[in-house]
C-alpha cells in the first residue's frame, strides 16, 4: 500500500469575527538550516507555507504554546486544494 503525500496549509479564523473576515493563513519561520523556528500569520493563502501533516502539527502545537492570544482563534489544517 503506497503512502499518499498530502500537502495542507494553517488555516486561523478569530472567533470574535464569524465569518464576517477572512481567514490568516500559516507562515513557516526556518532557519538557514532548515530548522523550524516559529510561525506567522499573513492574509496571503498563496504566500503561505505548504506543509506535511507532521509540520502542520508542530506548527500549531507552536502557535499554541507562544502565541499569547491563540485562545481567541480557530484553527485547522486544510488540504491544499481547498
């Protein structure tokens, strides 16, 4: 059985907003080395970072822990061609 390579990006929405604006999307900060160093949030769907579901995770599990006001927004991980 062959291991389906999926891609997905960060989807956040603030809770407070509804659907009234739209969604940020996730921003990958690496080092030179490749190394994951943090995440930012822009408007841009197209200049987000794609990612592999291990990286999506880590990135969210990031965000939650630094983040001081990730409580005040939704997040999910979406496929690429959503």
């Amino acid at each position: 059985m062959e291991q389906n390579d999926q891609r997905y990006l960060i989807q956040q929405n603030k809770i407070s907003d509804g659907d009234t604006k739209p969604p940020v999307f996730a921003k990958v900060m690496r080092s030179k080395d490749g190394v994951f160093e943090g995440v930012s949030f822009i408007k841009s769907k197209e200049k987000a970072s794609v990612l592999t579901i291990t990286e999506a995770n880590q990135a969210i599990e990031w965000a939650a822990k630094k983040k001081p006001n990730a409580h005040e927004y939704t997040t999910k991980i979406i496929c690429l061609g959503q």
